[in-house]
C-alpha cells in the first residue's frame, strides 16, 4: 500500500496555536469563535457543542460537530453533550439537503489514530454530503480530490439555513 503523507495537517493543526496557549486544542480554540465572522469557519455554536465547516474536506459542505468538552472518550460524553450532538446532526443534515440538495450522506466519528482521527484528542463527528457518481476519474487517475465550491460561500449558505432552522 503507498503511504500517502499529509504534513499540511499539522501544519493546519499548529496554526490555532497561540504562543501563549499551547496547551488548547484546534476545537477547543474553535468553541470561543463567532459564527457570523467570516475568518472562521464555525457554522452554529450551542451551548454543549457547535458545527464547523472542514478545512480540508472529503466533499463539498463536509461538516464536523464537536462538543465543547475537550475529550476523546465517546463513553464520557454527557447525556446533554451527546444529545446536543445528535441535535446538530440533524440540524446539520436538514441544512446539507436546503443548501446542497445531497444524494445521501456519510456520518460518523473516527475515535483513536488507527481509526484515521486526524484530531484523536477531542471527539467529533463527520457529516459529509454524497452525490451519485461524486467519486470521479480525478481521485482514481490524479490522486486529488476536486471541491467545487468556495468554502467561505459554502459557510454563509448553512449559516442562513442553521438560522432559518432555528427559528
């Protein structure tokens, strides 16, 4: 199998990083954002837990919600935490299918490194959006992933349609 080497994941990771606070994880650091500012890319912040947009997604409008509670235990999660979490999956699918008009959808967590955790200390989960036929010559043949759509423009279509949900 051909390994396929990522360092601009670190790199990524690194950059949330302040100087004076080293010790705070990417999705810890993301908990305290405004979701109406464009330099991020949270979608929803609640109170146990909120959805941002992946930076480097596996499709367009790839969603990850992540509990406030810095942990990687899946067991430890509160009954609040966890059903604020399935919450905003189904927030997070309602606003997919207004936004994206998705053929289907991937959801899970990868709990642990061998599971392909790229943050392995604080749990989260996927949601990806899938279309018919969304797997393409250009992974096969070329080895990258085509994403078609800003993801700045992506992030103020699911912000209005999180806001029209909520109320």
């Amino acid at each position: 199998m051909e390994k396929l080497w990522s360092p601009w994941r670190s790199k990524y990771i690194e950059s949330f990083k302040s100087d004076e606070d080293k010790s705070k994880c990417i999705f810890c650091q993301m908990s305290d954002l405004n979701a109406d500012d464009n330099d991020n890319l949270l979608v929803y912040n609640g109170d146990k837990a909120f959805v941002v947009l992946n930076l480097y997604p596996y499709n367009n409008g790839h969603l990850m919600i992540v509990p406030k509670r810095h942990t990687s235990d899946f067991p430890n999660l509160s009954k609040e935490e966890l059903s604020e979490c399935m919450d905003l999956l189904q927030k997070s699918e309602l606003a997919l299918r207004k936004v994206m008009s998705p053929h289907g959808f991937n959801i899970g967590a990868n709990i642990g490194r061998v599971s392909g955790a790229g943050i392995e200390e604080h749990i989260h989960f996927h949601i990806v959006p899938r279309w018919n036929g969304d797997t393409n010559f250009m992974p096969v043949i070329g080895e990258v992933k085509v994403i078609s759509q800003d993801l700045l423009e992506t992030k103020i279509k699911l912000l209005q349609a999180f806001k029209e949900l909520k109320n």
